[in-house]
C-alpha cells in the first residue's frame, strides 16, 4: 500500500538496499538479526493512539491504576516488539529444488523452515509476491515446509522472486519480516498440445538397427568370456558349475523404432503451436518407448530416450528463442 | 519489486473465523461483567443482546442484523444514555455509552480488523473499572481480565496454529510477567503532571458511604453497620489515648426541631487558641468520601494545601475528595478556642423552633432557673443521663414529632445522635449556646504497620458548648450513658448488637492475616494510589541518585529502558540462533574467502582434501602452504587431541601469511 505511493527514486533506493543486503542463495537461508526486520502494523499505530487517550485521561482523572494500565499496555507494546522478533529469529528457510512442470500446471515452491532450538514458533507466514500466504508453526527442534503454488503461464525458464518471511505472533502490533531470494531456475516446459499423434511425415525411421549386447538389458543374448573387473554378479554360476570356466551373461535390449522430431517439418501454426506440438510429441514418443531425438533450428539433442533425455529435449524446447533465462517468473500472464 | 513485500499490505480485510468470533465475546463479556451494578439494566440488556446475536449468527442460525436497523438503533442507544443521566460525558454516562456503541460495535463486526478494534476496546474498558474502584482486589480481577484480553488478541495472530486455550492463557501471563518489570520503571520515572488537563464534572459518586451534611436519628447508626474504612492515619510520635481520639467532621448549628445542618461556609479569619500540651504531628490518608470535608483530630491548628478551615474549625478541601487524598496535620489535644466568639454566631447557637419538643423546652427553662450558673447546668444533664435508665443502642425505636421529647421522656433508647441532638437541644433552651459536631471516635492500632485504622462504625456525633471565658468546650453526653463506647470502641460497647469489625476480636491468627492485609492496603493507598507529581519527587528524592527534575526523569527512564529491552533482545539472540561454529571453521572459510579472490572456489559436495587435489596444481605458488594449512586444519577438526590453542594459533598465522 504504502509501496504505490512511494516516488519511483525512493522506491529504487529501497529496492538496491534490498537487494544489496539480501544476497540470493542456493542453500539455505538463517534469519539472524542482520537479515531481519521489524515496523509497526497499523494496528500498532491504533494502539499507540490508544496508550495516548489513556494516558491523557489517566492524567486528568489522577487515576494512579490508570497510568498503571497505561503504562502495562507499553510495556506490552515494548515486550511484543522483540517477541515478534523472536518469532522469526534464528529460523532456517531453504527453498527445495523446484520440479519443472508444464505450462498451464502449477508451479510448486516448497519451503523447508526449520530451527534448532527448544521454543515453538507460531504463524510464521511465507509470502510470494503478491499471492496469499502460507502459514505454518515450528515444533522445538523441528522443521515444516510451506508449499506455494504458482500457476505457471508461460514457458521458459525463471527465476524465484524474493519471497518474505513474515510474523505479527503474539500481538499483532509489529510486522517482522526477512527478504529472502533463492538462486534455483524454475523450469516451465511448454503446454502439450492436446490428442497430438505421432504423424509418419515428421519421422525419420531408421531401419534395422539393434543395440549391441551388453550386460545390461531386457533379454538373455549369450555367454562370452569374463573378464578381469566385472563384476561377479553377472557371471553365470551355472556355466561354472558345469565346468566351463567363468563365463558373462549378456544382455540384449528392446529394438527401438528411433525417430527425430523437426521443427522443419512443421508447416503450420505459430512458434508457440509448434512447440506445443513438438511437446506432445516427445512425451507421445517417450511413452510408446521410442528412440527420439529432437531438432530445433538453433540446437539439436541427438536421439536417446529415458527421464532424463526426456528433460533434456523438454528443456531445449522451453528455452527455445528465450534470450533472457534470468527473468522473474511471471505470475500475471501477459507481462 | 522488493518493496512490494514490505508489511503494509492490509491482511485484515479477511472474514473473521468462527473461534475467534467466540473468543472476542467471550473477552468482552469478561471485561464488562464486573460493571454490571454499575450500569442501567437496559445497556446490561443490550449487550446480552448483541452477544447473543452474534454468537448466534457466528453459528449461523441468525442472519447479519440489516444496516437500517442497526443505524436506528445506535441512535436510540445515544438517546437512551442521554435520557438517562441528561449527559453523555462524565464517568457514568460515559461508561454506558462506551458499552452501548461497543455492542452495536458487534452487531457489524464481520471482519478481522473489527475483532481486532474491538480487543482494543475491551483494553480501554479496563481503564474505567479504576474510575469506580482502585483496590487491591479489583487490580487483581483487571489483571486477570488482562490475561483473557492478551490471550484474545493472541488467538486473533495465530492464523490456524491452532494453540490451545490453556497455552494462550499460558502465553499471555508469560507476556504480562514479562511486561511487569517494563511497566515499573514506566511507573516510577514517567514525570507525573499535576492533573486535571481539562474540567471534570464534579459528579457525585454514588454508592459512597460516609458521614453527611445533616444530622437526624438513624442516621449515624446506618453507618456503624459499615466495615469500610474511612482512613487510615500514622502519627509521628505517640498515639493519644483512645478518648482523645476526636476526629472532627460537618459540624452543624442549624436546627429545624428534627434536624441538624450545617451553615454556609464561612473560612475561619484568625485562630486564637490557648494550648496547654504539645502538638501532635499525624498523617491521614483519607478514603474517597465524595465530599468536601477532611477529618482531623479535635483541633487541627496546621493548615493543609487546597484546604480551608472554617469558622467552626472544619478542615474544607477545595474541591470534592473522590480519589485518595493524603495530608498531613498536625493537632492539639487541651485547647482554648472562640472565647472571642462572635454574638450573630452565638444567637444562632442558641436558637431552636418554639413549636416542638414543648416538654424538652420547659426541662431546660427550669434548668436554667434552677442553677446559677451553666457548668452545673451541664452536669445536671449527664446527671440525668446516667441516673435515669437510658440506655445505648443501635436499634432504638422510632420517633415522631416530637423526636426529641419521646426519647427523653419516654423511650430512653438511643444512639449518638440521639444523646447530642437532645442533650444539644436542651443546653439551647437552657440558653447556652450549642452545636452538635459529627466525626468519628477512636479507631483500631495495626501494630503490623504502625497505624490507625477507622472506619465508618466508629462515626459518632458529639456536642460543644460555648462558656463565657472558656469558649467551646467538647461535651460528650454518649460517654455519659456509656463510658465504654468513649474508651473501648464501638465493639465494646454494643457487643450484643454488632459483630464486631474490629480484628482485635477475632482469633490472633486469623486477626495477625487481617492485620497485615489492612497494611498492604495501607501501603497500596501510599505507594501506588498516591503516587503523584509530589509523591514522586520526594521518592526519587529519597533514593538520592541525582534525578531531580523531569529531563533527568527522562533520560533515566529511557536508559533504563532501553537497558532491559536490550537485556531480552541479547538473551533472545543468545538462545534462539544457532551456535556459531568454532573459531577453527572460520579462520577455515576466511581462507576459502582469499582463495576466491583468485578463483579458486570450492564445491559444497567437495571435502577439503579433494579441494587441494584439484586446486593444488603445480602452477599454483602457494601450494605447499595450502597443503600445510589443510592439513593443519583436518588435525584440529578430527585428530583425537588435535584441538589445542597452540594449533588454533598455528593455524591462524598460516591463514594470515596466505597470499594470494
């Protein structure tokens, strides 16, 4: 509230010290005295008005119990300024590695909080941005996390705004918050495109090719010799057993119809489109168990499959034409 | 954008939840229901209403009352308090309309931020509590109320931590306890101003009992019934004996034939007195009494700031006694006093009306024709009272017309008021002037604190004749009928009739708790009730550490606080961070600090020697020191005795000579 009616410099004034004296990280974050900070709320000023009318009144009734009440509700005020403090003091937050999703999913930031010593922490709040916050309460000793969903607009890859920790437990009178920024990307793949089928015009086959025998795999594909290092759990006991030496079991896996996903062989649709499709595409091939690689026209992911080439290919397509990876993420879906 | 997170985003707009609805009337109701006698049944009744409303409505079996029948009724609660006291300022009528419009206040609360103005609101209640009573038990029923408002505003913070009732309780005494010490250095130091800021109204408090400006039969013995105690007195020296103990309240010359006032207020112009013994120096710590007369022992001869003495020797405050008022006095026991008495003043102390009480008149003429002179006149009527069957009693029939004539002549049963009414009355008729002086008589020694305690049942109504030559003397015709009431107390006295209120007669333990009970109430009224602008002065005077003035009370007032706000911050840091870690790790990370400098950082995952490893290449110069420093450093972390202070020493030296 009071942000809108700051003038642009004091704002960037602000904003630099902010930054300066909140380096981001990637681990996670203590909440020390140089990290903290504490103001009023605006039901601290309302009280303080109060305190003013009862000490005024405690004056001119000469009420000794008066000033006494005045004076206790003061030293309320003054006791609740370092217990708010408190409250967040010496709290670790640490932000988990956030996993990609797809566009038009949620986002998910999970916090880990947690403290080491023996008090209880009351409804600490953890605030992104401009959504609602989360609150939750730390047992002596123990840690809880905080899970903010974000709904995730656009594709790409972002990075976390600073999230406040912030607490008014006990009394409400005072705001105490920390600014914290993680340094961990958060991944938005491109929306899939929906009923997308793997169309023949945009794969290339590649015929006949079968992966060499190794002594990993789905199906038995022989013996050979062992051989000095590998390990004894490959060795067929059996083949020992009938005295033929010591012999490895090989392995044969699937044959895979390998394929290549191209952005040249897209007509249609605008670069989004494409993408989306491209999407749908590598997850659709990832499925059925393809081999597949993935052609963009500025970078290529030679063909493979698995979780990992899976992300590998999502990836390029979330970064693909994105200058700047160091964007905040955006949680109105336009700017 | 980092300025966005700043903490005025308003998070109060949110709809109040159920539990904490309940919480805050429940709060409320506990704040309020020790005004209960204090307020009209209606407000009583309005709030009841809104409570229930609500707490209805919070379980949604009432919808929201409409805004045009709220705004109506508001009006008509405004109007209500008006109709009532014919004002809506002062302590009454202010008090019930803080309690109407904080009840409608209810009625519309459906926000968070409501809830949270009203717990404020039942705070400032809590101030209007100590304009009725500032007791040592109603401090304790407010703290306790305290507790429940603090624990309420609690509960309005915890956003679903879901903390039990007997641990916000619990919470909410810990944050008092912990503001205890806070709000003594606020109390001491905070520079008192001599009030009052703007006009009071100076309203007449009901409820308060004590003597009255007019004297008629019953109505001193409605106030022996009372165990309140009028004030507590401390004497610098000796306490007088218990028949000396004449504390000198209204005094009253007008007589109507049935009841005695007093006359306008004239201040005294010059005491002329003869003294025969010397002054007795005291201090009273007087009761609110709700008017303006002071109680001094008989004479007071020292005059009190704001105080006048009128020409019957009446100590006159200034403006009404509703707080505690402290004074000290000092008095004469033996006196001479008004042999100058003026003949207007006299000719009124003479004068009674013709028309009743014929046969009490006819006494006194005879009186007055059968003895020469007044002194035997005087004894003549103690005489009459101790020889003829009169007796002392708090439950006397009652009387008609001729009030006066059927207590002498035919009941013969009678309190004070009736001995120094008649007796005052005859010594008119038989021309000598008289007045009737009321007060109290006697009073209770606490040896626990050192002072004298009375208390209403020992209020007493006495005479005073006008002698040529020898001016006003004390004459009082009670002691006459019975001797005990003057030198053993009203107790005594009236065994049979009043349970007694004095602690010397109860049983010695339970009279010893009493006793000191009675001190920490005298204690209180010294200490805490009178603590004011001349109180503090002369407490910070007698401490004697150079605050003399009110910069001085400042500036120590904000030291010290800010020396126990600092306290608690340190002792907060101290036990709620984490221990830092040894001094080793962090001549460790200063190393790790230098190398980066040079580009040579390490990986959270990498242990320290596989950091050398791979940093330790042969162009590197320092490498041998490096080498050196790691090493050093694994033996101090894991070696069994590798820990000393010789090491760490090492170990600091090979860090401080690293260049890089």
């Amino acid at each position: 509230m009071l942000s809108l009616s700051l003038p642009a410099p004091v704002r960037r004034y602000f904003d630099n010290w902010f930054e300066s004296h909140n380096p981001p990280s990637r681990e996670s974050i203590l909440l020390h005295n140089r990290r903290l900070y504490i103001l009023p709320t605006r039901f601290g000023y309302l009280f303080a008005v109060m305190l003013l009318f009862l000490f005024l009144a405690a004056i001119n009734y000469l009420n000794s119990m008066a000033f006494m009440l005045t004076f206790m509700l003061t030293a309320l005020a003054i006791v609740s300024l370092w217990q708010t403090h408190k409250n967040l003091l010496g709290v670790s937050v640490k932000l988990l590695v956030p996993r990609p999703v797809f566009c038009g999913e949620y986002c998910e930031l999970k916090f880990e909080l947690s403290h080491t010593n023996q008090s209880r922490r009351f409804a600490i709040g953890i605030q992104y941005a401009e959504q609602p916050p989360v609150y939750v309460k730390l047992e002596p000793q123990s840690s809880n996390t905080a899970v903010i969903k974000l709904p995730a607009r656009r594709r790409g890859q972002f990075r976390p705004a600073g999230v406040t920790v912030f607490t008014r437990y006990p009394t409400g009178l005072f705001h105490a918050w920390g600014w914290l920024r993680f340094d961990l990307p958060l991944l938005v793949y491109p929306r899939p495109l929906k009923n997308a089928r793997l169309q023949q015009s945009l794969i290339e086959q590649f015929d006949g090719q079968t992966s060499t025998s190794t002594i990993e795999g789905d199906d038995f594909a022989g013996l050979r010799e062992h051989r000095v290092g590998e390990s004894l759990r490959h060795v067929s006991w059996k083949a020992y057993a009938q005295g033929k030496g010591l012999l490895t079991k090989t392995f044969q896996g699937h044959a895979r119809p390998s394929l290549w996903i191209d952005w040249q062989q897209l007509t249609h649709g605008s670069q989004e489109d494409k993408l989306s499709f491209m999407t749908a595409l590598v997850l659709s091939a990832e499925s059925e168990e393809q081999k597949y690689g993935l052609r963009l026209p500025n970078k290529v992911v030679e063909q493979g499959y698995g979780k990992v080439h899976k992300h590998q290919c999502l990836k390029a397509l979330a970064l693909f034409n994105q200058s700047d990876t160091a964007r905040e993420f955006p949680l109105d879906g336009d700017s | 954008m980092a300025i966005a997170n700043l903490p005025f985003r308003s998070i109060s707009q949110e709809i109040s939840s159920r539990g904490s609805v309940f919480a805050v009337c429940f709060c409320f109701l506990f704040a309020i229901a020790p005004h209960f006698f204090n307020l009209p049944l209606w407000v009583s009744g309005i709030v009841v209403f809104a409570l229930a409303w609500r707490c209805l409505q919070n379980l949604g079996k009432l919808g929201a009352l409409p805004k045009w029948l709220l705004i109506p009724m508001v009006v008509l609660g405004g109007v209500g308090v008006f109709a009532e006291y014919w004002t809506v300022v002062g302590r009454d009528a202010g008090l019930a309309l803080l309690t109407v419009m904080t009840a409608f206040k209810f009625l519309e609360s459906q926000r968070h931020r409501d809830l949270l103005i009203l717990v404020f609101l039942c705070y400032f209640l809590i101030a209007t509590h100590f304009l009725f009573s500032q007791s040592i038990p109603t401090a304790v029923m407010m703290f306790a109320t305290l507790i429940v408002i603090t624990a309420t505003l609690i509960t309005l913070n915890q956003r679903e931590a879901q903390i039990s009732i007997r641990q916000l309780l619990a919470s909410s005494t810990r944050l008092l306890l912990l503001s205890m010490p806070l709000m003594l250095i606020l109390f001491v130091l905070v520079p008192r101003v001599p009030g009052p800021l703007w006009g009071l109204t100076d309203e007449q408090r009901g409820g308060v009992t004590g003597l009255s400006d007019n004297m008629s039969p019953g109505k001193i013995s409605n106030l022996i019934r009372s165990n309140e105690v009028a004030f507590r007195v401390e004497f610098e020296d000796e306490l007088p004996a218990q028949n000396e103990l004449y504390w000198r309240g209204p005094v009253m010359v007008n007589y109507s034939g049935y009841r005695w006032t007093q006359m306008p207020r004239k201040p005294l112009q010059r005491l002329v007195l003869s003294v025969s013994r010397p002054a007795v120096n005291y201090t009273v710590t007087l009761e609110p009494n709700g008017e303006l007369w002071m109680l001094a022992l008989d004479i007071p001869t020292r005059l009190v700031s704001d105080s006048v003495m009128t020409r019957d020797y009446q100590l006159i405050n200034k403006k009404k006694i509703n707080d505690l008022l402290r004074y000290s006095t000092e008095s004469r026991l033996a006196y001479e006093i008004g042999v100058d008495e003026s003949p207007e003043y006299l000719k009124i102390a003479t004068a009674y009306p013709q028309q009743f009480n014929p046969k009490t008149i006819a006494l006194g003429k005879s009186l007055a024709q059968r003895f020469d002179s007044n002194e035997a006149i005087i004894d003549e009527v103690l005489d009459i009272f101790r020889r003829d069957e009169f007796f002392y009693t708090l439950n006397p029939p009652a009387l008609g017309k001729d009030n006066v004539d059927e207590f002498l002549f035919g009941t013969r049963r009678g309190f004070c008021e009736h001995y120094a009414g008649s007796f005052a009355l005859l010594m008119r008729a038989a021309g000598i002037p008289a007045r009737i002086v009321t007060g109290y008589q006697g009073g209770e020694y606490n040896s626990s604190g050192n002072y004298l305690i009375v208390r209403q049942s020992d209020a007493h109504a006495w005479t005073e004749v006008w002698l040529e030559n020898r001016g006003w003397i004390r004459i009082d015709p009670t002691a006459a009928v019975s001797p005990n009431r003057i030198e053993q107390g009203i107790d005594n006295a009236l065994a049979d009739e009043v349970s007694s209120f004095r602690i010397q007669n109860r049983n010695p333990i339970f009279g010893n708790l009493l006793y000191r009970w009675d001190n920490l109430q005298h204690s209180w009224n010294d200490w805490v009730l009178n603590y004011d602008e001349r109180k503090q002065r002369d407490f910070l005077g007698k401490l004697d550490i150079g605050i003399d003035n009110w910069s001085d009370m400042v500036i120590a007032l904000v030291l010290l606080l800010a020396v126990v706000t600092g306290g608690f911050w340190l002792i907060a840091w101290y036990r709620e961070l984490p221990p830092r870690p040894p001094a080793f790790e962090m001549q460790f990370e200063r190393m790790l600090r230098k190398l980066r400098r040079r580009g040579l950082v390490k990986n959270p995952a990498e242990d320290s020697r596989a950091f050398l490893r791979r940093v330790a290449t042969p162009e590197l110069a320092q490498r041998e020191q490096l080498a050196r420093i790691i090493d050093l450093y694994n033996r101090i972390k894991y070696a069994r005795d590798g820990d000393s202070a010789q090491a760490r020493k090492q170990l600091r030296a090979l860090i401080d000579s690293l260049q890089v």
